[in-house]
C-alpha cells in the first residue's frame, strides 16, 4: 500500500515462457509512478508530526542555468543549496526546520525524497537487467537516446523520478563519452493527460465530484467508517468523525499515512493510525472513490485517461508504420538532425513516461484489468509492450522508413471536426493512430496483423477481458491481446477533442443510463 516490494528477476523458465520464440519485442512504454514524498500537504501535526521532513538532500546541491552574457548561445551553470523560509510566532520569517532541528536537505509539500530517489532509481535499474541483459532488447551501451522517448508531467516529483529511473536503466558506464544531451517531453499543466487532469477539465471535474459524493453516501454511514473513527477521531479537527469528505477526507488521511510509513521515525504517526484494518479501509473506500468512474462511464474514462491511452496507442501504430509517431518526432529525433544523438536511430524501442498514482489506477480499470487491485504503491510502473509475429512478411513492414515529419498542428475546423479520419482518407500513410479501428479499410487493417500487446503490472501479467475472445489474443495466451482488438477497445474512449470534450455538457448528468463496462 506504500512501498512497492519488487519480486526477484524473472527465472529462465519464466521468461522462456513470458517471451515466447514465436514472436519478438518491438516496443516497450513504461509508465512510472513517482518514487516515495513527502506528504502532498502537512496534517496531523497534532500528534506532533513534524510539517517539515528532513529527507530531501538534492536540496544541498541545486544547479540551474544561467546566462553568463548577452549572448544567448552561452551558458552556464550555478550551483546552490535551498532552504526554506516560513512564518514565526510573530509572523516574522524563520528558517523552516526538520524534527532535530535540521536547516538543510528539507522538503517542500508533496517534493520527492531520497528514498524515492532510490526507489525509482532502482526501478530503472530493474528494467535494464530485464530488456537488457535478459531479453537483449535495448543495447548495453548507448551513443545517443534517439531510440528512447521521455515524458513527465508538470510535477516536479514525476520529471525527477523519470530522469533516476533513465539514470538507473542507463548509467554513465553504459553511454558514450560524446553521449549528447537526451530530450524529455513535458506539457503545460492546461493540455497535460498523463495525469487524470480535474483542474483543467471543468466536465471531468464535474463528473469526479459526483462519483466523489455517491461515494461518501455509500459509505459514511457504516460500520467500517465508523472504526476509522474511533481511531482518528482524537486527531481530527473539533474530534470530528472521519467520512469520505471529512476534513482532511479519506483520501487525505491516506496519503498521510503512506507516506509516514514510507519513511523514518522522526516523521511517524501514532500506531493506531497504521493498524492493518483500518488501513484495508481506507484503501477499498480510496479505490471506489477515485476510480470506479472508469469501470462504469465510458465518458469519464474518455476525460480521465482517454487521451493518454490515445497517445500510447498511436505510439505502437507509429511503431508499426515506420513513421515517427512512436515519439521519434516529439524526441527531436527527425527534425533535420536525424542521428543527432550519434547512434543513427530511427525508431522509437523504449518509452519512459513519470507520472502518478491516479495515471496507472486509471489506465488500468479503464481497460477492465484493475478488480482486485491496492491502490498502486509508491514506484509503481506499468509496462505495455508491443510484439510482433517473427518472419511477419507484410510489405507495409517490410517498405516502409522513417517519413518526413508530419505536420503537428491542424487548423481550427480540422481540430474539431476530426479532419483526415473519414474513410476516403483512411489509406494515406499516417490515418491510422488516430483513426478508429471501424474506420479504417481492409488494407490498414492488415498493417496491424500478427502485432500483439501484453501489459505488466509491478512484473504481474494483466489481463483485458476484451482480449479473451477468440480471435482476440495470440494463440494460446490471452495475455497476448491483438494490436488490431486493443486499439478498437482503446478507441472507444480516446476524444477526438479533449479541450472541447472538457468545456461540453458540463451540467449534463454525471452517471450513465445504462452499463458502459470497461475492457470492451
């Protein structure tokens, strides 16, 4: 419920098994959890919790560019440590200090840890023993990182995690002396959809407080919340009860409670606040209340995470076309310096993307394969990996390079009204990501014959139900969706205009009229 325990590397047998001979890796998108933080906001400092944690050492040694003259091609690069400053007694500004007093290394609200640091740092280094030394799929020693895409959201724990996990899956011994600066993607936090985004989507923020609300009436008035507070009632302001809106609610108590438990002794609750029932409670109500939209509303998994899942689907596509839009575009890596990175790549093989809790709980119960799960510990990563039937003979594969860059912006009629999707365009070269499956003729179809994708979870297998019917799944293992079933699942969610989708409908009824079940 905190700290993700990693299982032991894959056994011979085990991978002889999960990767079979049949058919061979293509394309790996790993979408990461941050690493442990410190809480989001200070609570409970009436048990004497300290508002300040001490565990936070990067601040001793910050860099940032700078310019050294009015020349814009030259920079440079100063080094500094952080403090925080904070109200005293009398309002006057003090020196913001850990439990023993500490000045230096301390976090802000919600900032990434050391021990996060090491968690995701370990997280790539456990990537890179699996698709490097066991599988032979990414080289042990890299020139340039034109086959690599990197994200992160605007949060700076997301962007931090993404960069020790890169580090941990290829350290400077395993990249060349001349290796050139990698590039990472990020957004402005208006157009991000690595994260469910509430703040920037006025009918998914409609639609989260309904099912925010249906969940404090389904529970506030029941025996489980009732043992929460006799607990933490002590602790809550006025000795209030604890409820799914409570003050802090739920959710906030949660992540409180993890990430105390994350770390050392200085910064721990009291023991009731970590007994095992109470906190099974929290994290069934916490997983109703959060995710359940995406298991029943086909409109809130299009807001939530349609978008994102647009994204990683049109990057396997791309990934089968040979035409950039696996990421090799957005990297930089065909903008007229193509091999800038010195290794000549010209396809996208690994995607690293930081991001967060509610990315990978989403992801996965808006494909129908989250029933049963926790809430996803700290470091949490979900691995979607694209395969393709070995001695596949299609021409489109066997053809087609590396396209001359598409255009990225469309005009504003085209932006609404979806053009380049009807079906007299769907045979030009780049229709297909975007394109939904029922559109598209016989021919495009064919390209995403005998490609198939699996999805890890923290090293488990998931299973999409819509990738159990026959015809649906490699021979065998439905764990093996089709590329052609999984986009056709994944299509019927994917807006074809998020910001418009966002602003449309926002006083409409939040709940279905009837079932929209996810994974179909």
């Amino acid at each position: 419920m905190t700290t993700h325990i990693p299982r032991a590397p894959y056994s011979p047998a085990e991978l002889e098994k999960l990767y079979p001979k049949d058919v061979e890796l293509q394309l790996v998108q790993v979408l990461l959890r941050h690493g442990e933080r410190s809480p989001v906001s200070p609570r409970f400092q009436n048990t004497g919790l300290r508002p300040y944690w001490p565990y936070c050492n990067s601040a001793r040694q910050f860099t940032s560019v700078v310019m050294t003259t009015t020349d814009w091609t030259k920079w440079d690069h100063l080094k500094y440590r952080r403090r925080l400053e904070t109200f005293g007694i009398d309002d006057g500004p003090v020196i913001a200090s850990g439990p023993d007093g500490e000045f230096d290394g301390i976090c802000q609200p919600g900032e990434l840890t050391d021990k996060g640091r090491e968690t995701t740092l370990a997280l790539g280094q456990r990537l890179r023993h699996l698709y490097v030394d066991q599988l032979h799929f990414m080289p042990k020693l890299i020139a340039g990182s034109d086959m690599i895409y990197l994200r992160a959201t605007p949060i700076p724990r997301a962007l931090e995690s993404v960069q020790q996990a890169f580090w941990g899956f290829y350290p400077p011994s395993a990249r060349t002396a001349d290796f050139p600066t990698p590039t990472i993607v990020t957004r402005t936090p208006a157009d991000e959809t690595l994260f469910p985004n509430d703040g920037n989507c006025r009918r998914f923020a409609h639609l989260s407080r309904a099912f925010a609300k249906r969940a404090a009436q389904n529970w506030n008035d029941t025996d489980d919340m009732e043992y929460l507070s006799s607990l933490y009632s002590k602790w809550m302001p006025g000795k209030s009860k604890v409820a799914v809106d409570s003050h802090p609610r739920v959710s906030g108590i949660m992540d409180t409670i993890n990430a105390t438990d994350a770390h050392g002794p200085k910064t721990k609750l009291p023991k009731e606040f970590y007994d095992p029932k109470a906190r099974a409670i929290i994290d069934k109500i916490g997983v109703e209340e959060w995710y359940a939209g995406y298991k029943e509303s086909a409109e809130y998994r299009m807001l939530g995470i349609g978008g994102l899942m647009g994204d990683i689907t049109s990057r396997m596509i791309g990934s089968v076309e040979r035409d950039g839009n696996d990421g090799l575009i957005e990297i930089g890596g065909n903008d007229g310096d193509l091999g800038r990175g010195r290794g000549g790549e010209t396809d996208i093989k690994l995607a690293l993307s930081g991001c967060h809790d509610t990315t990978l709980a989403a992801i996965l119960t808006s494909l129908g394969a989250f029933d049963g799960e926790k809430w996803p510990p700290f470091t949490s990563h979900i691995a979607f990996e694209l395969f393709r039937k070995k001695k596949l003979d299609s021409p489109a594969v066997i053809s087609k390079s590396v396209a001359a860059p598409q255009p990225k912006s469309q005009s504003w009629w085209s932006s609404i009204f979806g053009g380049g999707s009807s079906k007299t365009n769907t045979d030009q070269s780049s229709t297909i990501a975007r394109t939904p499956i029922t559109e598209l003729s016989e021919n495009k179809k064919n390209e995403l014959r005998g490609y198939y994708v699996r999805i890890r979870y923290n090293d488990k297998i998931m299973q999409v139900p819509g990738c159990t019917p026959d015809g649906n799944h490699l021979e065998g293992d439905t764990s093996f969706c089709t590329l052609e079933a999984f986009k056709s699942i994944v299509d019927k969610y994917v807006p074809k205009n998020w910001k418009h989708a966002c602003a449309s409908n926002v006083d409409a009824p939040a709940f279905p009229t009837q079932a929209e079940p996810a994974g179909y």
